[in-house]
C-alpha cells in the first residue's frame, strides 16, 4: 500500500473533526436561535387564544353595542388612514415649530405612509360594549370587552410586572382565576384569556367575567337583551341596541333641557346600524320601537326637532348631516348620511396644534 493510499484509509483528522464539530453546532445554534427569534416575534405580536366578546352580554344588559371586523372594511382603513396621516402632519409641523432651526431638517425626512397591515394592528377583531344596571342603583356601569389583533400578550405581562412593584395590594386581584387590574376608582382592567375586558366598577367586571365562565348561550350581537328587536336590516360596521329599563332610554332621547316626551317611553326600544363608507362619509340606520303607531307618529315629530338641531351643530364643525325620518308601523326609522369626516378631522387636528399639543 502506497503513502498517499494509506493517507485517504487514515481518514479525518482530529483538528479536521473539531472544525466540523464546530460547524455543526455553529449551524444548530443559528437555527435555535432563528426558532427562538420566530417564537419571540409570534408570541409578541399574536393574540394568543381568546373568547368571543359577545359573551358579556345577557339578558340583564341595559344596552348592547358590537364592532365587527373591520380589517377588511375599505372604509374604515380609509378613515384610519385620514387619522393617523394628519397625526404625522400634526406632529411634523410641531417638530418645526419647537426644533431649532438648525435641526427642522429632520421633520422634512420623507416618511413612509402607514400600509394595510400596519393599520390593521390598531383594529380590534371585535369589540363589545354593554351597559350594565349598576348595584348601588346610580349610573349605568359599562363594560368593554375586546379581541385585540396583537400585543396582548405584552400588555398582560407589563400589567404583571407593574403589580409585583405596585404597592397598593388592591392593584391587582384575581377573580375566579382570571386577573383584575384597578386602574383608577373607577376603572378596572381585566384578562379572561387573552380576551381585554374593561370595566367602571368591580361588580361589573366581576358580573362579566361570570358570563364568560358560565358560557351558554349569550344573545347574539345584533339583538336587543330583553325584547328581541333585530339591529337594522344591512351589513354595519358596528350596529347596537338600547333597551328603556329604568328610564335609560327617555333620558338618551331627552333634550339636554326639559322637554316634552310622549308618554309610553317605558315601552321603547331603539336600535341603530353604522358603515363607514369611506373616509368622508358614513352612513346609518336608526330605528325607534314604540308601543303603537299613535306613539311613533308623536315621536316622530320629537326626533324631526333634536335631528334639526344635530344638522345645525354638525354645520358648526364643517359637517353635513342628511336625515330622513318616517313612520313604519309602529316604528320611527331614519336614514342617515354624513358627510365632510376629513375637513372635520382637519380641524380637530389643527385644534391640537394650536393648543400646543
């Protein structure tokens, strides 16, 4: 056997070997560290497992109110898009203002307009709101229920850190196994799952967190708690009801002065539809449930007056506000179409500049 046969038998040599060796765990810590970048960006980012919002409603809800998806809405990404764009605007022109003048160059920086995907992070999947008939017998309580698109996750664990440094023992609390946040006196933040609930008082969120543990059945979106009147015919991007238990609904339809009601209000129920069609106009449907035609023709003469004054105090900020109203039965229904949203908008925006903000 020659030297150069007997070489290629001997085979790899042990610094040949430790090389390789390196290499494979060089590669096999890349890769670990490649999962572990991918987990970290997913659990970050993702909302993790979460319960229908709806669920916090029952049949003791004083009124029901349901933002559906609105991802895919053209409309709505197109009045997002009007916000967070003035925002920019708001904030580059304060940057000019207040930087020295040496340094107004960098609010000239070309900016990168805000994609799709970029604003459907601020669009909850879901959202509902109820109002709830409050233990102490005062104001009705509210309760927020929302399946955020991402960042749950972050927030849970920013609110636990906060708690273990949080000296007041009553910052955080658990409820049946899920965590309660107190914000303020009257806030209160909650968990169930990865499901946001929101909340003025601790009764309340408690009241919610047992509906969602309960589970069942819960009444669907778009129907009122109590009576079953249907939210207006059509496809809303947030559509609601509102019930007259205890007097609630005569005060929302109430003059902010004394006024005359017709009688019977304890027999009213109201419902309402909205679809933001682009970013300058929006549309809606209200329907008023009334106890027979006799009521709803005297309502209808009411609602014509408080809808002339809102068309004069939309016209104040730049706003048009078309309302037709009719008698349908025994129901008063109206169309609504509003429209001027982004001169509207400028000028709230402008508002925040000139106050400094």
């Amino acid at each position: 056997m020659t030297m150069e046969q007997q070489k290629q038998k001997r085979g790899l040599g042990g610094f040949e070997k430790i090389l390789i060796g390196c290499a494979v765990g060089c590669g096999i810590l890349v890769v670990i560290g490649i999962l572990a970048a991918a987990g970290g960006t997913y659990w970050f980012f993702s909302p993790g497992k979460q319960v229908a919002t709806d669920a916090i409603a029952s049949d003791d809800s004083l009124a029901v109110v349901r933002m559906n998806e609105l991802a895919d809405d053209p409309g709505a990404q197109a009045l997002l898009t009007k916000v967070l764009v003035g925002f920019d605007e708001v904030n580059r022109k304060h940057q000019q203002e207040n930087l020295p003048e040496s340094m107004r160059w960098i609010s000239n920086l070309p900016r990168q307009s805000p994609s799709s995907k970029d604003l459907n992070m601020y669009i909850p999947k879901e959202v509902t709101v109820t109002l709830e008939r409050p233990a102490d017998g005062h104001d009705p309580n509210v309760v927020v229920a929302a399946n955020l698109r991402s960042m749950v996750r972050p927030i849970k664990a920013v609110l636990a850190l906060a708690g273990r440094g949080e000296n007041d023992p009553d910052f955080h609390s658990q409820y049946r196994g899920h965590d309660v946040y107190r914000m303020d006196r009257d806030a209160f933040v909650g968990f169930v799952e990865n499901t946001l609930l929101f909340s003025d008082a601790a009764s309340a969120m408690e009241q919610a967190i047992d509906r969602i543990v309960a589970g069942g059945e819960s009444p669907a979106p778009n129907r009122s708690p109590r009576v079953g009147l249907s939210t207006p015919e059509g496809d809303w991007d947030a559509a609601g009801v509102l019930t007259n238990e205890d007097g609630l609904l005569a005060e929302f339809l109430r003059d902010f002065e004394p006024g005359i009601v017709p009688d019977g209000t304890e027999q009213l129920e109201f419902s309402f539809g909205l679809d933001l069609v682009s970013s300058d106009e929006a549309t809606g449907k209200t329907i008023l449930e009334c106890a027979d035609t006799q009521q709803a023709v005297e309502w209808l003469m009411e609602l014509d007056q408080r809808y002339e004054r809102l068309i004069e105090e939309a016209a104040r900020h730049g706003l048009e506000l078309d309302v037709d109203s009719r008698v349908q039965g025994r129901q008063v229904r109206s169309e609504l179409r509003l429209t001027g949203i982004e001169a509207a908008i400028d000028e709230a925006l402008e508002g925040l500049l000139d106050r400094g903000w």
